[in-house]
C-alpha cells in the first residue's frame, strides 16, 4: 500500500514512520510550501495531518482521484471537511505524540483509533496492531473533548499538584506513584469504584483544611474538581448498593 502525508509535524511523521515500519510504502511528506494539487496521485491513501483549522481548506486544493482514499488526524472534525472527495475517512490516535519517534512507537503499541468513512482507515489501524473505534460524525466533538480531559486536564491537574505540593516543600515526584496507582485503580475498578479522599466521604471538615491551606488562585479549581468528585460520588451511590453519601455540596465556609 503506498502513502503520502500532507503535514509534516509530529503527527504526520509519526503516522509515516509506524505505517513505514509496517510496510506501507511512503512515497511523500509535504511540509507547507509544498505543491498538493496533485498529492492523491499515484498512492491508495493520502493523510491530512494540518492543523484542524486548515484541513478544508488543503482538502480542497487536492484533485480528487476516485481511487484514493484521504483522510484526516482531527478527533473533532467530520468527514465534511474532506469535501469534495469521493472516497473519505477520519483517522483519530487516541495516543500522545510527543515527537515523532516516541509517537511511532505508542501507535504501533495498541492503540486505540477513532474511525469513520472508508475501510481503509480500519485497515490502517489494525495494519499498527491498534483498536480501531467507530466514532459518527455528529459524536466526534464529545469524544474529543474527554479525550482532552484525559490528557490535557489531566496535564494541567498534575501542574496543580505540584505547585501545591512545592508550596509545602514536597516535589511532584513524591505524587506521581500515587497517580500511577490511582490510574491502574481505575483501570481495574472503574471511576465510581476507584474513588477515594474527603468528598467522596462528606468529610467537610477536611476540605475546609485544604481550602484554608491553598492561595486564593488555586482555590477555584479544587472546588470544581470537588464538585465534580461529589457527583461522582452521588450517581455511584445511587446505583449500587447503600453506602454513606458525600455531602450535598462541599464549598468554603
């Protein structure tokens, strides 16, 4: 199968280079000042892996061939976009691609792909050894969005932990085992189960402590997160078996 990919940023060659290494033939990747009248010809797939933003806007200076599949990276975007191709896919890693070596190996090492539109775009999954997942359209943007809380907030809430935790003279390092084991506790257990800490136990008392002990600018997050542990809390409670609920809403005093 021959390939070309119009973007050569961390995603693109990070696709080009696990799909290489599984044996399709790459026979392109063009950077932005390359000419793309003509990038479907000659290949079976062509992968547009720009910026959301600009996926129209190149799939529409491609001539369309009938043979050739083009599909896109974006989690969020539709096969639309691809207009006016006859022959169409999304093509979405679930995976973070930090630089292209690193992102070559986690999309050959299982991963899931959000897919939709031409099977070609199954057979590109299951060519990495990955989980191919249909998505429609009209879902994508959902699952993107918890895609991004997965990684992004995630991200961000780790940021959080350390700036608290250096405001006690404690390093990130000493939390990290403890989001590791939370993780696989999830994986395990799933969310509801995995839960733990004050909230979820209505220990008031102790979230006034920790609300006392934050600086002004970090309050507002914990109390989101908070909030969202409590309903957490609340809808396990609610299909499973008895057990104490969390406090009705747990904010400063």
């Amino acid at each position: 199968m021959r390939l070309r990919v119009i973007g050569a940023g961390r995603a693109g060659t990070s696709l080009a280079r696990a799909l290489e290494e599984t044996g399709w033939e790459l026979v392109g990747l063009l950077g932005r000042d390359d000419p793309i009248e003509d990038a479907a010809r000659d290949v079976d797939l062509l992968v547009i892996a720009t910026p959301d933003a600009r996926i129209a806007q190149v799939a529409s200076q491609v001539r369309p061939l009938p043979d050739t599949v083009v599909a896109h990276l974006s989690g969020s975007l539709g096969l639309d976009v691809l207009s006016p191709h006859s022959r169409r896919g999304g093509l979405h890693p679930l995976v973070s691609l930090p630089d292209a070596d690193l992102g070559a190996r986690r999309l050959r090492a299982g991963a899931w792909f959000a897919v939709a539109g031409d099977d070609l775009v199954r057979e590109v999954a299951r060519d990495l050894g990955g989980r191919p997942i249909e998505v429609r359209d009209e879902h994508r943007a959902a699952y993107h969005a918890a895609a991004c809380v997965a990684s992004n907030h995630l991200v961000a809430l780790l940021g959080q932990v350390e700036r608290i935790g250096e405001s006690a003279g404690v390093p990130l390092a000493a939390y990290l085992d403890l989001a590791r084991d939370t993780l696989e506790n999830v994986a395990q257990l799933g969310p509801a189960r995995a839960l733990t800490g004050p909230v979820a136990r209505g220990d008031t008392q102790t979230v006034a402590r920790h609300l006392d002990a934050l600086a002004a600018d970090e309050r507002p997050a914990y109390e989101v997160m908070a909030e969202c542990v409590r309903k957490l809390a609340a809808n396990a409670a609610s299909t499973e078996s008895p057990r104490p609920s969390p406090s009705a809403r747990l904010r400063r005093p």
